[in-house]
C-alpha cells in the first residue's frame, strides 16, 4: 500500500516517485497476467487550502495472453 502523509504538507505542488518490483507487487493473483520489468508510479499532489489534487502515472510492462489467438505479448 502506498501512503503519502498530507496532514503537515505545505501548499503547493510535491512530486512522488514509487517503484516496485515484480515479486512486490502481488496485489491481485491473475493467472495470465505477469510483470515484465519494474512499475513505476509518479504523482504529482496539489494541495491548495483544504483541496488537493492528485495525478498519477503508472508505467510498466506486462506480459499478457491474447484471447483470440492465445500467443503472449507485452
């Protein structure tokens, strides 16, 4: 679980830089679907008064099977 404290944070814009590997990330067990390479998650929080804004970005590969033909890929 990610947890990013908000309570003390100072108005403005932060920026957050999670990385997990394969073996790290076993949120849910899928059975056709496996992590090729390392997931990065950027955020950019944006907190202004009592609001705040969050944008993420997920990125990652994921080898994946093809419905139609059954063949992997990525």
């Amino acid at each position: 679980m990610l947890k990013i404290h908000i309570s003390s944070l100072q108005e403005g814009e932060h920026f957050y830089e999670f990385k997990f590997s394969q073996d790290e990330f076993k949120l849910f067990e899928i059975e056709d679907l496996e992590i090729v390479n390392d997931l990065i998650i950027e955020t950019r929080l944006n907190k202004y008064g009592n609001q705040f804004d969050l944008k993420t970005i997920l990125k990652g590969s994921f080898k994946l099977n093809c419905d139609r033909c059954l063949d992997d890929y990525i």
